[in-house]
C-alpha cells in the first residue's frame, strides 16, 4: 500500500511525463488507469488526454515511417506476421472496403494488430501526413473510450465507498469494469476477424 502511495504521489508530481509515456508505452490498461486518477483529481483530466494522446501519435508515426527499414522487412517475412497482416487484409475486404480511417478505427480495437495495420497503411502508399491526419481522429475515439470507461469506474468506485464504505467490494467493481472491456474487446476481436484468416 506504501509503496502505490508513493507510486500516485510521484505520478502527481509529473502529470505531463507520465500521461506522454503512457501513450508511448501503455495500451488500454494504461490509459483507464489515468483516466482513473484523473477523475480522483491526481491528474489534471486535459493533460493526461493531450499528451497521453501525443504520445500514442508519436510511436504510430514512427512505426509508419520506419516500416520500410531492414528490422520492419524482417519482421515482415516472419509467420506471425503474415498471419496478422492477413488479418488486417481480412477486416479491410469485409468491412472498411478500402477506407483507411475505418480500417484505422476498427483494428484499434482488435487485439495485436497495431503494427501490421500501420505496415498495411503503408504499403498502400498512403502519405505520413495523410496516416497522422487520420490517426488523431481515430486516437481521440479510441482514447475517449477507453478513458469514458476509466471514469466510470471511478465513480463507481467512489460510490461504494461513500455508501457501503468497503474497499475491496469498490475494487472488485474497477476489476469487473475493466475486465469486462476486455471481454468486449476479445468479441469484436472474434467479430472482425475473418475464421479463415484467423
């Protein structure tokens, strides 16, 4: 308990760092977690969005520049990686037909294809201005989700605790939050993806 005391205390410190790395770093549980401790007031609300969003712009930008580099080209021959590849392929043949913001938008929400959708977008010869123009207004979705639900687990937890003053019912309702996002997240994974590519 001290020592997540001193882990907020520090995060208090530091708004700006530790909302940028948590773009920079951190998926969905990163993001619900500031957004959680922005509701608590140990995190201005404004700064974890921008700058968590800034960072979450910056490693897309340079996974898309960078996709054509030796280690992406390497990467790329590798089974795995054809295997996600296809799957980005399938999403886009059945349901984006050809629009970049919607296949943009929807693997956002799938699991591990981040990086093939990037590569994908770049082998479309589609421009780093046009992909990053595209990619704030899919990240600001996929951030204000995430964070949408991040709030409303604390104020669920807020709520417990004013009323039946329990801590651990209060947590086990941000655990239930947050592993039912990923069991939504896990369905549409299952929904998008084509069976015969998966």
């Amino acid at each position: 308990m001290e020592i997540i005391e001193t882990l907020i205390q520090l995060i208090s410190q530091y708004p700006i760092l530790f909302s940028f790395l948590g773009g920079v770093f951190g998926g969905e549980e990163t993001l619900f977690a500031l957004a959680f401790l922005a509701y608590e007031g140990v995190l201005p609300f404004w700064t974890v969005f921008v700058f968590a969003l800034l960072g979450e712009l910056l490693v897309d930008a340079v996974l898309f520049v960078l996709s054509e580099t030796f280690f992406l080209k390497f990467v790329r021959k590798k089974e795995w990686f054809k295997k996600t590849y296809n799957q980005v392929d399938g999403i886009v043949q059945r349901y984006s037909k050809g629009n970049n913001f919607v296949t943009l938008l929807s693997t956002k929400f799938v699991y591990g294809l981040r990086m093939a959708t990037i590569i994908y977008l770049r082998a479309r010869k589609l421009s780093v201005w046009r992909f990053t123009f595209i990619n704030i207004f899919v990240s600001i979705i996929w951030m204000s989700v995430v964070m949408i639900i991040g709030i409303f687990a604390a104020q669920g937890f807020n709520y417990i605790i004013d009323t039946f003053k329990n801590i651990q019912l209060a947590l086990t309702f941000v655990v239930f939050v947050l592993i039912l996002f990923f069991i939504i997240k896990r369905w549409l994974t299952r929904k998008l993806i084509p069976r015969q590519r998966a």
